[in-house]
C-alpha cells in the first residue's frame, strides 16, 4: 500500500512538471519556435503520424520543442504512476482525481502528437487546456489526501 506522503510528493512534482511544461509551451508558441514546414508522412493512420511527429520533434525539432517532447512524454509516464499509487491508497476521491489528471495528461499528449502531426491550432489549444486541467485534479488530489501534521482539536466548551 502507497503512503500518503509519497503520494502527496509524486503530485507536487507532477503537477509543477505540468506548469514548467505549460511555461515552454507557451515560449515555443508566443516565440515561434516552432518549425511550421515540417515534412509529414501524410500516409497510415494518425496515431501513427503523431508517434513518427514525436520522435521528429525530439530529434530535428527546436531544442525548445524537443525539450517540450521529452518532458510530456516523460509526464505521461509520471502521471500513470501517480495515478497507479493513488489507486493504491485506497481513497477514492484521491484516485479519481488522480486517475482523470493522468487520463487528462495522455489527451494532452496525443493532442499534442496530433498538432505536430498536421499542425491544427485546435489540437495545440486542447493541449494546453488538457494540461492545465491536469494541474488541477492534482491539486485537488494533493488537498484531499490525509496530513499528518493536522492534529483533531478538541472543542471547547
């Protein structure tokens, strides 16, 4: 069984991820580093063109957009172990919290994918709004699990 304070620590660092990589995103957007004339496999099916769109961004894209690659994937990966050990706590409003924070950043990621893919505004606008919600079930999560210092105070008459 996961202990609430490990727990707490995982979606302090997954949650703050999710802002550093909302930060770059928002400097790769607002500053163009983004390289537009990207040669894209228009052949297969678009999980695929988002996966070759992946492995692109972190080997020819801007240092910026690899550095925003490797981090959501690596947030991927992070939140599904959030989410597992939240699970394992046994408290149920902390794992659906946990859980739709996960599911919300793997949709962020393949909105992501799906943008570099064929370059829609749409799917960039609900990557940031996917990551940003994220954010918020894993603060809502992190308000929810038990604290050990909080001591019951007794009333007084």
């Amino acid at each position: 069984m996961a202990a609430p304070r490990a727990v707490r620590r995982l979606l302090l660092v997954t949650g703050f991820l999710v802002l550093v990589q909302a930060g770059v995103g928002l400097v790769i957007n607002l500053y163009g580093l983004f390289p537009f004339h990207r040669q894209s496999s228009q052949a297969g099916a678009p999980r695929i063109r988002a996966y070759e769109s992946f492995a692109w961004a972190v080997g020819h894209g801007t240092p910026a957009l690899a550095v925003h690659t490797a981090l959501g994937l690596t947030l991927v990966l992070l939140s599904i172990v959030a989410a597992t050990r939240a699970v394992l706590l046994r408290q149920r409003a902390v794992a659906f919290w946990t859980v739709l924070g996960a599911l919300l950043v793997i949709g962020a990621a393949a909105f992501g994918g799906s943008f570099l893919a064929n370059g829609k505004t749409l799917y960039s606008l609900l990557m940031a709004l996917f990551a940003l919600s994220s954010e918020v079930c894993f603060h809502l999560a992190v308000d929810l699990l038990p604290s050990g210092r909080h001591r019951a105070v007794a009333s007084n008459p």
